[in-house]
C-alpha cells in the first residue's frame, strides 16, 4: 500500500484527493497544513509519497530536497492552466509531476513504487541509493546537489579549495583571520570570502560595507527556487579588489532561520567551480540541541557552520592566546577537533602578558597536553593596528601591509598551497561593485 501525504493549495487538494481514491492500493494517509508537518510525518516514515504543489505556502527547494534525504517520493501537482508552478517543478527537477485531470496519477504512482527516491534532473538531485544510512544527514544530499542550470567558468575543471575558520566562543578572532586570509589567498587566485555566522555576522562591518545587503540569504533565495547558477552568485557578492569577492552575511542574527545547511551547500556547490580559494566564517557554537525544543522537523542555528565544516577541505581552528581562551578552545576541541580530518590550529592574538612566556611556546605546550594538538601559526596579537584600521573601514593588510599580524597570516596562506603575489601597497580595497 502507497501511503501518501499533501501539501497541496486548497485550489488543487479536494480534486487530487478524489483522484487518489480511484488509485488502487494507494491511501490518502495526512493532509498537512504546513511544510513543517510534512516534514514530520516523512521524518517518521509515515508515508512513501509526499503529494506537494509549488504555491502551497513555505514550499521550496529547500523542503523538496529535505524530503527526498528522508526517503520520501515526491510528486508534483500542478493545474492543467498554471504553467508556472510546471516550470517551478522543472526547476526543482522533480521527476515525477501530475498534471490534475490527466487520468495519469496511477501511472506516476505506480512509477514512484518502482523508482528509488530521486528528486532528479539537472537539478536537485538524491536517491535512497546514494544516502544509504545517511538519511538524516543533510550534508550529504548537499555534497552531491547542483541547483540550477550550469555555468561556464574560467575555471572549469578545476575545484576550489574550501577553508572554514572556526574557534570557540569569547572572540579568538575568526573574522579578523577570515577576513585578512582571504585578502592574502586572493592574491594567488580568485578568492570568495562568505559570512556564514549566524550568531553574529561581522565581515561586513570589517570590510567597511556599511550598505550591507544579505548577499547570502538571497543566494539561499534563488536556491529554493531552484534557479542559482554561478552568474547569478556572482551578481550577490561585492568585489572589494580583483579576485577579491565577499558574499555577505544574514545582516541580522534574528534571520538565521532563513539559511539553511542545505542553502550553503547549494551555494558552495556553483562557487567551488568559479573560484579558486573559498574562505567561510562561522560562529563559534556548532551544537544542535535546538532540536529537543520542538516537537516536530526543528531548525537547528548551527546548521550553517556544521554544514562549513564538512564541506571544507581545511579547518582553521582559532586558539585565543589567554587562560579563558584556551580552556574555551579544549573544551570544544573534542568535539570539533574529531569532525574534520585536516584541521590546522593558529594561537590568535599572542602576546607574551597574557600567558606569562613566549606564546609559540607555552601555548604549544598547553594544547599538546591538553587538546594534544601542536598549533601550526601563530598570529601576533595586534589589536592597536588592527582597531586604526577598522576605522578606516580597511583591512590592516592594506593599510600596513609591512605589520607583524599581515606576515603571519601570509604564512598561514603560504602553508595551504597558495603563491603569495606582489605586496599590497594600495591605499585601501576598493569596492568594484555593489551587491544587486
């Protein structure tokens, strides 16, 4: 028996439903008044069938992909006179869509129970095959999507090396690092810096982008529906230097429900084909105990940066040079320190005062007691330079590329693989173009 739940508008669900009925062995089992209790009920396996419409309200790439990682068949229904929602469903790359009044839901339901769960195409793209145990992870279908039609790049056939910048919370000094390392590897090829904080965004304040628009949730936008490519990506970032492109954060902390770790996959999956660096800030808690508070499907805050962390090819992991800082950075070592096969530690903000010795020491020694790590840079702690230029709106690298903490985080860049070009002289970055 084919156990089927709606999430179809109120113009289409009584005419599907009674189609339904002439189904043989096929159940109308849930009509779901929202995204989220569908999302329930396939979480539960309650259903094979998933029955939804693009205009019902909250439906979008993003709930379509989370249903097929769930093991859910999902069908399109759209109205013989709606051409749009048909071409929201080819979007999406849905591989089965009914037209209502067709006399064809027996056929695409028979389909379905032959088919494994795909949600394919040139699109969204997963089956039960592919996911295996995985299914409730959803970093893997975010691994292997492609939204959208594909896109030309200079790069062609070459991928970009992903590098997340993580550290515990009492700022160690992600963005600072970010920021500067991705300025660094932009001089060895092009380079997209993204704020994926969702606690509290801040490259855009660093940079001097006090016009800041949510480049990144409008990527998450075009991703549900289904029509990012990497032109459109490039049009949401702002080029502040050649080879230098930021895409912005959430703008407020309040949104991070909107971005999704499937949302930053999909965009990590047209960038990683555009540029040659990729570097990603994200905030400190990587936890997901949101999850207990609800009752159904939750949204969990730090999707966004377990999903950086998994993507990445190298984890920077700060370890702020103080007692509090470090013992921030042991406790949360173990779990993060055992998620990521190629993680590198920095010892941010070194000085001497605060740990009673010379930091590449004491520190080292510390971690490889404690966390049984051995750090692999050190970065001078430079807080007067570095406050000058922020008011300036400027990194430090350009307006003394000759200080101590530009070197260190050069050495850093050089330890990824990256040829370190000509120093930067100009005055400041300039910003090319606007985020549309």
């Amino acid at each position: 028996m084919t156990s089927v739940a709606t999430a179809i508008s109120a113009r289409l669900e009584a005419r599907f439903a009674a189609e339904l009925e002439d189904v043989e062995d096929a159940e109308l089992v849930r009509r779901c008044a929202d995204v989220e209790e569908l999302l329930t009920v396939a979480e539960a396996g309650s259903v094979t069938v998933a029955a939804i419409s693009p205009d019902f309200p909250g439906m979008n790439g993003s709930v379509v992909a989370e249903l097929a990682l769930r093991g859910t068949s999902v069908l399109g229904v759209v109205a013989p006179t709606s051409p749009t929602d048909a071409r929201q469903c080819e979007a999406w790359a849905l591989s089965h869509v009914h037209l209502v009044g067709s006399g064809e839901l027996e056929q695409l339901v028979r389909s379905l129970e032959r088919s494994p769960v795909t949600v394919g195409g040139a699109g969204l793209s997963v089956t039960t095959e592919e996911v295996g145990e995985e299914a409730d992870t959803p970093s893997t279908f975010s691994q292997r999507a492609t939204v959208g039609p594909a896109s030309t790049s200079p790069n062609a056939g070459q991928r970009a090396t992903v590098v997340t910048v993580w550290g515990p919370a009492g700022s160690p000094g992600r963005t600072t690092c970010a920021t500067h390392l991705a300025h660094a590897l932009s001089q060895d090829g092009p380079t997209l810096l993204i704020d994926a904080d969702t606690v509290a965004p801040a490259c855009a304040p660093v940079l001097g982008l006090l016009d800041e628009a949510p480049g990144l949730l409008a990527a998450a936008r075009l991703v549900d529906a289904g029509t990012l490519n990497l032109s459109q990506l490039r049009t949401l970032t702002v080029t502040l230097d050649e080879g230098f492109d930021v895409l912005t954060g959430i703008g407020r902390a309040s949104r991070w429900h909107e971005l999704s770790r499937f949302h930053l996959g999909a965009v990590l999956d047209q960038a990683v084909t555009g540029y040659r660096w990729i570097v990603l800030d994200i905030a400190s808690d990587l936890s997901v105990d949101e999850s207990l508070l609800y009752d159904t499907v939750a949204p969990v805050r730090a999707a966004a940066g377990i999903e950086a962390v998994e993507r990445s090819d190298v984890l920077l992991a700060l370890a702020a040079c103080d007692p509090i800082g470090l013992q921030r950075f042991v406790v949360e070592w173990e779990q993060v320190g055992s998620s990521h096969p190629a993680t590198r530690v920095v010892i941010s903000k070194a000085r001497e005062q605060a740990v009673g010795g010379a930091p590449e020491k004491v520190v080292a020694k510390a971690l490889a007691r404690f966390a049984d790590v051995d750090p692999v840079a050190v970065l001078p702690d430079a807080r007067d330079e570095l406050d000058s230029a922020l008011l300036l709106g400027k990194l430090l690298s350009t307006t003394r590329p000759d200080s101590a903490y530009v070197a260190a985080v050069a050495r850093v860049a050089a330890s990824l693989g990256a040829t370190a070009g000509p120093p930067v002289t100009r005055r400041g970055l300039r910003r090319l173009r606007a985020p549309r």
